[in-house]
C-alpha cells in the first residue's frame, strides 16, 4: 500500500515508525512527471533499502521569474500508479506552504562547484536546489538518497553540501536513462514536437562525436566550436554550452585533468534541454 505523506509531522512519524522497526530508508527527491529516468532511481533506492520514500515538489526557488514553473507538468495520480506499481511505498508531496512556511529565510549556497554552466546561465537555480535538498534530506533523515547522472553538475553540488554541512545520508549517483535512441529521458521532452524531437537526438550524437574527437587528440576549442555549430544547423534556436570539462571541477581542462566530462545545454524553441557523457582517462 501507498502512503502519501503531505506535512512535516506525517512524514516524521512515518519515517520514526520505520526507524523503530529497523527498516533502512532510501531516498529519491524529485518534481514528477515521473519516466522511467525516475523510476530507475526508485528500483535502485527499493533494491539497496527496506523502504523507498519518493519527494515530488516542484520547487519554486530553483526557477527564475521567466523560466517554466507554472507550466512544469504535474501529474501526481500518475506519478503515484506508476510508484506503487514498483513497489515504492511512499511519497512526500509537500505544498509550497509546507516547504517554506511563511517564516522560511535560510538558504544554501555551495560555491566554486555551482559556479561555471549552469550556474552562468541560471543564477538561481542551485541555490535554489541546494536549499530544497538540504531540507529534504534533513527531513527524511534516509540511509541512501539516489540522484541522476543527467543532471550531473547539479549531483556535484548534492555531494559537495553533503560533504561540507556532514549530512548524515549518503548519495548515490545513477547513469543517465535514454531512449533506445540515446535520447535522454526528461520530464521537459513532454514539450517537444516529434519534429523537435528527431533534433533533440543531435544533442547525444554530438556529444558522442565529441568523446572521438577528444580521444584522438583534437584540439578542445575546436571540438566544442564544431560540436557548437552542428547543433545549430540540425535547428537548435541557441547553444548555452557545449563544453569539455575536468569532470571533478566542471573547469576546462588542465594537464592534471584524471577524466573528461561533456556537457551540453541548448534550447529547441522555449525548451531547454541539457545532457552530458563522461570520457575515462587516457
Ligand atoms: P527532476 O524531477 O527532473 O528534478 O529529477 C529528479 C531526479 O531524477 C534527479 O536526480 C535527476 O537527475 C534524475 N533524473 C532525471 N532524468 C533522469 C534520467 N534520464 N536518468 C537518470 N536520472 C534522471
């Protein structure tokens, strides 16, 4: 049986019950729409703990005033069938309210790790997450809290917080899901037409073009030039980043460099799709 758990006091007796009963928790936080990128997360959490709890909250302070949060899809009666269809246990939707009671004013600011990609293009959004994933994660109080590879940079941030405010519950990264046409799976796809779909492909084939190009030694700014321009022409409206970094600072490369980590972020219209691959050392 599915519990959904809305307020702080029902989740906290939910999790002590678990607690008492010597049960390990694993975690999964998202904003639904859920695919299979998510549920993957949640075999993964029901696989490795007794209890799987999963957060949806779409969180209003990762998103700047022009970005997408009132039309960020939410579809909960979903979500939940296709949780409970897996065997998750619970869920935590908390309301905006409850998240941030009138009276809320800290927030978590991790630094040199939030600062180049993403960071340049949304200023606030992993204040944003960092904020909203401390409190999760001091809320839930799991064993394990599961986050995808997708969004890679943003896993950074999760374990550099975790580490630096010793945050009792241990992440752990998860591959990136794709379509078997290396489409990587994201709740923002539902905006795409099947047309902007076909193009949204170049994204991975462009990265992986890239991965060859690294590999026989090219050199970097041109790799990204050439890889800047091929998205371009198969019709994305604009280019963020498409990028080589040292995967463990997200900085261009240096000759200290151990692994490579390609990443992209480029817009199809009003959507903004973002994908990355790593490359292993020489
Ligand atoms: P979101 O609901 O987009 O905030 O994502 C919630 C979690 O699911 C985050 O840890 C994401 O990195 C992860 N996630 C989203 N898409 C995928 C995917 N295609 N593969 C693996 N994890 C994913």
């Amino acid at each position: 049986m599915l519990s959904i758990l809305s307020t702080q006091h029902d989740l906290k007796n939910y999790i002590a019950n678990k607690i008492a009963a010597g049960k390990t928790i694993g975690f999964v936080p998202t904003m639904g729409a859920l695919h299979e990128g998510h549920l993957t997360l949640a075999r993964e959490a029901l696989a490795e703990n007794d209890e799987c709890i999963v957060s949806i909250f779409v969180n209003p302070k990762q998103f700047a005033p022009h970005e997408d949060f009132d039309k960020y899809p939410r579809t909960l009666d979903k979500d939940s069938a296709l949780l409970e269809d897996i065997g998750v246990q619970s869920i935590f939707a908390p309301s905006v309210d409850v998240m941030y009671p009138p009276d809320f004013q800290s927030s978590v600011t991790v630094g040199n790790i939030s600062k180049p990609l993403e960071g340049e293009f949304r200023p606030h959004f992993f204040t944003g997450v960092a904020t909203v994933v401390t409190r999760l994660l001091l809320l839930v109080g799991a064993h394990k809290a599961y986050f995808g590879e997708k969004d890679y940079q943003q896993l950074q941030v999760i374990k550099a917080l975790q580490r630096d405010l010793a945050i009792p519950t241990e992440i752990i990264g998860v591959p990136t899901v794709r379509e078997a046409s290396g489409l990587a799976l994201s709740s923002r796809n539902a905006y795409l037409s099947p047309t902007q779909k076909d193009q949204a492909l170049t994204i991975i084939r462009t990265l992986r073009h890239m991965a060859d190009e690294l590999k026989s030694g090219q050199p970097i700014a041109q790799i990204e030039a050439t890889a800047t321009e091929n998205l371009l022409s198969a019709g994305f409206d604009k280019v963020d980043y498409m990028t080589i970094r040292d995967a463990d600072t997200l900085l261009p490369p240096t000759p200290t460099t151990k692994s490579h980590r390609l990443l992209a972020a480029a817009w199809l219209g009003q959507t903004r799709l973002i994908d990355n691959i790593g490359v292993s050392s020489k």
